[in-house]
C-alpha cells in the first residue's frame, strides 16, 4: 500500500468521521439511561454542534467522489449529504423543533448509518476489506436509511406550523414551499439512493466472491 497524501486525507476524513459519530451516539445512549425520557428533550442541545461540524464536512465526500479519491456512485451520495444538511439547517433555524423526540430519533438514525458505513470506508482504505462490514455497510445500511427517510417526513411535518409563522415574518422566502419542495425531492430522490445503492452492493459482493474464487 502506497502512503500518499490523498490516503492519509481520505484515510483521516473517515477516521474523524467515525470518531465524531460515535462520541454522538455514546453521548446520546448515556445521557438516556441516566435521565430517561428527560435526555430526549436535550439531545439537540448537547450534541447538535458536534453533529453540525460532521453534517457540514460530508459536503466533502462529493468532492472526494468527483475528484476519484472516493470510488462510489456520486448521485446517491449526494441527495443523502443535501437531504441532511438542509434539515439539519431547518432544526437549527426553528428552535421549537430542536427539544422533540423526532429529532433525537433522527440524529440516532443518522449515526447508526454512518457508523455502519464509515469502519467499511476505513477498511477499504487501508485494503483490508471484510465481508461482514461490505454486507452492514449495505443491507443494514438501506432498511436504516428508509426508516430515516420516512422520520424526516414526519420531522418536516410537524415543523410545517412554525415554518409558516417564520415565513409571515420574514419578506425574503416562503419557507414552507420550500420545505414541500424538499419533501417532494426527498420522496423521489430516495427510491433512485435505494435503487443505486443495491446496484453497488451487487458490484462490491460480486467482487468479493470473484477475489475469493481466485484464491
């Protein structure tokens, strides 16, 4: 394995990424099982920067894809890292939203799927591939995300009221229509992510029986 700069960055990237998601969901798992229903209310609030920083720095994987540092399929990609960040901007604008249980459930959502999929992109890295991160970094990873998909809209939903009250008093955008907007994009764009993504877990298990075979 050849040391360069490109694999010390991607290797890091994911490396940071894995790190952040898990000190997210340890912190969220503690805080539940030392004050109960009460830690849902205040998710947002002790772990919403930490999720920001790794939600904001995703918009990177586009460009690693793009530039070829990253191989996988770039529009899959890119409707998960535009559909997180622009409800992740939502749930920071509207503080009502911020201490609701969907929330939490979202953001727990969110890092049961990048820490099924940020270990396989680390042993990809380093060209030490394992068959059982390959098969939970797909047919785990595509149930999660439809049920994240499905949260969203429930999310969306409930901050339709708010979204209308900003929207009376700001004269710049009509948030609501956009927010429909992204719903309907979201009800599209997540069929062709689930449909693009089994394409590739057929590509990468192919590959792996093929490796295999030979030896």
């Amino acid at each position: 394995m050849r040391y360069s700069f490109r694999l010390i960055y991607i290797f890091s990237y994911n490396l940071f990424q894995f790190c952040g998601h898990t000190w997210i969901l340890a912190n969220t798992i503690a805080r539940f099982f030392t004050f109960g229903k009460d830690a849902l209310a205040d998710t947002f609030y002790s772990v919403g920067f930490v999720m920001s920083l790794c939600q904001l720095l995703s918009i990177l994987e586009i460009f690693h894809i793009a530039d070829g540092i990253e191989r996988a399929r770039l529009l899959p990609r890119f409707i998960q890292v535009m559909e997180k960040n622009i409800l992740l901007m939502m749930v920071i604008m509207l503080e009502e939203i911020q201490s609701t249980p969907v929330v939490c459930v979202q953001f727990f959502l969110w890092n049961i799927m990048d820490l099924l999929r940020y270990p396989h992109e680390l042993l990809s890295v380093m060209e030490r591939p394992s068959i059982a991160m390959l098969w939970s970094r797909y047919s785990l990873w595509i149930p999660v995300y439809i049920l994240s998909v499905a949260n969203e809209g429930v999310i969306v939903y409930q901050a339709l009221p708010y979204l209308e009250q900003s929207a009376s008093r700001s004269a710049y955008i009509h948030l609501p229509f956009l927010m429909m907007l992204y719903l309907s994009l979201l009800t599209v764009g997540a069929p062709v992510t689930v449909w693009q993504l089994l394409k590739e877990r057929k590509h990468h298990l192919d590959k792996w029986y093929k490796r295999k075979k030979k030896k």
